[in-house]
C-alpha cells in the first residue's frame, strides 16, 4: 500500500459499517534506562526494523517473554542441587 491515493481511491464503507470496536486493556508502564553494546542495540534496531514496529517494543516482547520463561517452575533449579554441580566441577 504504497500508492498515497489508496485510500481516497476506494470505498470502505462496508468495513466501516462491520467494524467491531477494539477491545484491550491498558497496562501501566514505567520507563527503565539501561546501556546496551552498540551491537546489541543496532541488532535491536534491525529486528524492529524488519517487524516494523519500535525499538521499545521489540525490547518490550523479548524482555517479557524472558521474564515468563524464567518464572515457569521447570526452569528453576534448587540452590542445594546447584550447589552439587558447582562441588562436582573439577
């Protein structure tokens, strides 16, 4: 959708008379600063590119998705098992 006259050339009535509204909910944020490798931030920057989407919100779904990972029960290790591996290390 390249063409700027796309939009003033077609008629969206129907869509319009379908639509549902839009149902979210809004989730407080609050703003972090944290410095970053200038590789890891330009490999950011590409990815967000490429999803075409922000920066922050590519930051936003992997820091996420890494904090419900890392709360799930099967990724935890007890420290009296850790503790084991560490002894067993030569």
């Amino acid at each position: 959708m390249n063409n700027p006259d796309f939009f003033d050339a077609h008629d969206f009535s129907q869509e319009i008379q379908n639509a549902q509204p839009a149902e979210w909910e809004v989730s407080p944020m609050s703003a972090f600063t944290v410095r970053l490798p200038k590789q890891v931030l330009e490999a950011l920057r590409d990815l967000a590119r490429q999803r075409g989407v922000t920066t922050g919100q590519v930051m936003r779904d992997i820091l996420t998705s890494a904090a419900e990972e890392g709360a799930k029960p099967e990724k935890m290790i007890p420290a009296s098992e850790l503790r084991a591996l560490i002894t067993r290390v030569p």
